[in-house]
C-alpha cells in the first residue's frame, strides 16, 4: 500500500507511482482575447460611422454650391441697351478741336498737302503742311508716325489714329497740343473714311466685357 493511500482504500482508489488528479486550467486567456476582438470591432465600427457622418455633410455643401453656381449661371443676360449691359462712353475730342501738321517724308511731290486736305475735309483743324523735318526725311519706313508733345490727350492721338492705321506714336519736347503726321515710304492713303468712323464709334463706345461662361 502507498503512503498517500488512507487505510481502508485499496483496490481502484489506490493511488500509485508519479500520478496525481488532473486540474482544470483557468479560462482567463480566453476572455482577454474576446474583450481585444470586441474593442477592436468597436473601434472599426465608430470609424466607419465618423467617415459616413463626414461623407454627408460634405456632400450637402458640395451640393449647396453646385446649385448656387447653376443659380449664378441661370441669371439672365442683360437686354442689349440697357443701362446694366451699356458700357460708359469715352470722352473724345473733336477732330476740329485736333490740330494737325502734315509733312511729307518720302519723294513724292505733293503727297501732305493732298493728304492735308483729305483730313480737312474730315472735320481735323490742319497747321503746317510740307516736308518732314532732316530727322524724318527718307528715314520713316511704315505708313506714318504721330508726333506729339508728352502732355498731349492720348484721345487726340485715338482720334487721329484712326485715319491712318498702323501709325506709330511718339513725342517730343514740344509744349504745344498739335500733333505731326509724318508721311513714311509705305503710305499708300488714309484710311476710308467709312471705316475711320466706324473705328471712332468703337472708340467712344467700348463694347461691354463679355458675359463669364458656366
């Protein structure tokens, strides 16, 4: 009989050799993994509501300004002569208030007193007409170039301009208001008078800027 055996317990009770009654182990292993597994499914839940709650709210404003920007699109085009679609007028001087010398730079006889009265027949007060001064002479390869003094209305340079287009601009240091025409090489006539109209229309009425394009 063994030691660990109590009197009176023999047979199937006895206890032999090295073997002792198996302990069942704890199951705390089991409820930390489930208390991790849970908490991270909360958290992928919370997440995935925070994105759609962002999603929502972000799709009302985007929407918001989808129908202001259709809304701003939608407004009608000012009537053409209204006062909303009418760009101010400039202010032009007149071409008899314009007084202009014509000098004649290229070989041609004749050439600034034909042009002269041309531009006199237009309503322009005419100075000095002859040939150009050393400077200018055979040395003006375009049309013409427009001479006046620093302090001269850009206007009355407009007004003449038209008359005569490609015509460069410059000054000089005179202090009177008159302008020169100097006759270049590539002169060839004044520009129609019909068109020289239309071009000073334009210039005393600009032409509103274009409506913006959704």
């Amino acid at each position: 009989m063994s030691m660990l055996t109590p009197p009176g317990m023999g047979g199937k009770y006895k206890v032999t050799g090295a073997a002792y009654p198996r302990m069942t182990r704890p199951r705390r292993r089991r409820r930390i993994v489930l208390v991790v597994l849970g908490s991270i499914i909360g958290l992928a839940l919370i997440a995935y509501g925070a994105v759609q709650l962002i999603d929502v709210f972000g799709g009302d404003a985007n929407k918001r300004k989808t129908a202001a920007a259709a809304k701003n699109c939608a407004t009608p085009a000012p009537k053409a002569g209204s006062a909303a679609s009418a760009a101010p007028q400039v202010a032009l001087p007149a071409p008899g208030g314009i007084t202009v010398n014509v000098y004649n730079a290229t070989p041609r006889a004749g050439l600034a007193k034909a042009v002269g009265d041309e531009l006199k027949s237009r309503g322009f007060t005419i100075g000095k007409v002859g040939n150009a001064p050393a400077d200018f002479d055979k040395k003006v390869p375009g049309a013409g170039i427009l001479v006046g003094s620093p302090t001269t209305d850009k206007a009355a340079f407009s007004v003449l301009g038209t008359n005569l287009a490609g015509a460069i601009q410059q000054t000089d240091t005179r202090e009177s208001a008159d302008i020169d025409l100097i006759l270049g090489d590539a002169f060839k006539e004044l520009t129609p008078k019909a068109d020289a109209d239309k071009a000073l229309a334009a210039l005393a009425n600009p032409q509103p800027a274009p409506a913006k394009k959704c």
